[in-house]
C-alpha cells in the first residue's frame, strides 16, 4: 500500500466497539451469543463507534459485571473528545503537508523511515516536531546574514539542509588549497565546457582536493549557488537556476573564487544578476576571479556592454569568440545581458538541468 501523505491519529484509537471486544475476551464470553443478545448479528463489533445508555445497560446485563455499563459510556466519551482533537491535528498537518510537498524530491530514497510521508519530509528537515517547522525554518535561515535578497525560507532551508546531507556522504579528503588551484590552472575542465558528462563528475574530481561540491535543482526564491565550510572544507552548492550551461559556470567560478579568496565565508547568491556593478567588494572579486578564468579577463564583457541593445549579424559571436579568446558560449551569455540581438544567438546557449 501506498504510504499515507498525513496519517490521521485517530485510526491509532481504541473504538468502543474494539474495547467491549476486549472485554468479552477477557471475561471469555463468545461473540456469537453477545451479537445475537444484543440483535447486533449483522454488525461487527469493531465497527460500531457509538453505543447508547440502554445498549450501555443491556451490556452490563449480558456480561454481568458490574459499572461495565458506565465504563463503557465514559470510554465512549473518552473517544470523543480524542477523536475531535485528533480531527484538528489532522486538519493542521495537511495544511502543513501541502506547504512542503514541493520538496519531496529533495528527499531521494533516503527518509521512508516516518510513518506517513509529512513525517518523512521533517525528517529531512531535520525537525521532529511537524507543526513547528515552519517556525523552526524561519528562525534558521534568519541566523545567515542575506543582506542582498529575500529568500523564501522554507525553500532555501530545504535547499542548504540538501546541500549538508550530500556533504556529509561525500568522502573527502582534507581542503588542499595547493592542489586545487593546481587543478584549475591546469584547465582540463576548459575542453569540457559542454561535456555534460564531464559535469557530471566534477564532484567526484573535486573530493581529492577536499572541495564538496553539490549540484542540488532550483528551488523558487532560493539562490544560484551558495558556498559554506564545514569541518574546515569548503560546501560549494550550485542550483541550475536559469537552465543556462554558461550561467552553470559562470556560477561555479564564482563560487569557486569565493573558495579561494574568502576561506570560511559563509556566502548566499541570490542576486538576479551576479554581474550587478552594486555589489560589495568580495563579490567583485568573486567576479574578476570567474572573468580570468572563463572570459578571459573582462574586456569582452565592457566591449559588449558598449554596443548594447545593438542587432549584429551572424558572424559577430564567431568574431567575439577569436578576438577575445572566450568559448561562443560565453559570448551569448553577455550578449543577451547587453541585450544585443542576432539570430544565432539562441544557438549557442546550451540549456543545463540538475536531475
Ligand atoms: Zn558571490
């Protein structure tokens, strides 16, 4: 059977009908002649939720045993007022599973540990107590400093506590700085700016040098990326917001010259455009950290921006690419921000998804 979004507590209830059951078995009284006594023949008594005083009385005649019939009327009360308690706790966490269920896939195969999926989504969270998560989430998300968006909190919490959970399951080695300089100096990943599959094991690559890095899909009102440090290595975590290949990388060098240049910042990209010329000094430098690697430098970026708005024929992207030595990618990527028109643009922008 198929787990049960939000159980409701009151199945867990003894109904009337099952306590008198208990009561025949224990006094060893048969069931048969207790139906039939009471011309209940076509019932099962598990079933019957309510009783009345003269059913009540005609029970403690049968069974003999005496105040039965009070035990049971007060047992039904009991019930009562359980059950309507138990109604508006369900009422409450259906409301508080249709707020979450938006994350489920965030979950993978690893909480099916809960006894309905609302309990399986807080144990990803990592909140025991489902009607306080959303409490709960806002009181995390405001001990981060995010001075330059308003995130959704539950979103981003959802996102960042992925992001965790994938750190710890990597096996890292320790953070070697050296090292992984070395690696992106080297530029193997220059050759695979559309190798998908490349992509696809950079995380893997990237555990020798002790950097954990995570792709986790777009949330709404979350971020492009994010860096954090745990046990002294850094958690670079990248969304495919936008559905860009050349916004992918762009994002991940920029991540990665946070890394390099501001150890144990803890560092949140919600910026509609990272490029804004607002913004403070570690994100221009994050910036000119991605510019050198992947644009070389940002001549294309202030040449493009100078003929903004402009239409160009085809061969413009194939000029840009030789004279400033930038892959075509990149090369739309600034062009629509300058937004300069040509046909072939579209062309040359690849799309990319974080299954
Ligand atoms: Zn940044």
């Amino acid at each position: 059977m198929e787990k049960l979004k939000v159980i409701n507590p009151i199945q867990y209830f003894t109904t009337v009908g099952e306590e008198i059951e208990d009561i025949l078995s224990s006094n060893e009284i048969s069931m048969d002649s207790f139906l039939s006594s009471m011309k209940w023949n076509d019932k099962e008594l598990k079933s019957i939720m309510k009783i009345s005083k003269s059913e009540a009385k005609k029970i403690e005649d049968f069974i003999s045993v005496g105040e039965i019939s009070s035990y049971i009327l007060n047992f039904q009360n009991d019930y009562k007022s359980s059950k309507e308690s138990a109604e508006n706790t369900y009422k409450d966490n259906l409301k508080i599973y249709k707020k979450l269920e938006h994350l489920l896939p965030l979950l993978r195969n690893e909480f099916s540990d809960g006894i309905d999926v609302l309990e399986d989504i807080s144990n990803f969270l990592g909140i025991d107590e489902e009607s306080e998560i959303l409490d709960k989430v806002k009181e995390n998300i405001a001990l981060y400093k995010i001075s330059n968006f308003v995130p959704d909190d539950l979103n981003l919490y959802a996102w960042l506590r992925r992001g965790e959970l994938d750190f710890f399951q990597k096996k890292l080695e320790l953070y070697n700085k050296g090292l992984f300089t070395e690696w992106l100096e080297r530029k193997e990943w220059k050759n695979n700016l559309t190798n998908l599959e490349y992509i696809s094991q950079l995380p893997k690559i990237l555990e020798t040098y002790g950097v954990a890095l995570v792709y986790t899909p777009y949330l709404e009102k979350t971020v492009f990326g994010a860096v954090r440090w745990f046990e002294n290595r850094p958690l670079v975590q990248v969304s495919d917001k936008g559905k860009c290949l050349a916004t992918f990388w762009y994002t991940l060098f920029h991540e990665f010259g946070h890394v390099i240049k501001h150890e144990n910042d803890e560092i949140f990209e919600g910026q509609a455009d990272l490029s804004k010329s607002s913004i403070n000094k570690k994100e221009k430098e994050a910036n000119s950290f991605a510019y050198d690697y992947l644009f070389n430098g940002d001549n294309l970026r202030k040449y493009l921006f100078g003929q903004r708005n402009k239409s160009v024929q085809e061969d413009f992207i194939h000029d840009m690419s030789a004279r400033f030595g930038v892959n075509k990618m990149f090369v739309a990527f600034w062009m629509k921000k300058a937004r300069i028109r040509s046909w072939t643009t579209k062309d040359y922008m690849p799309p990319f998804q974080i299954k």
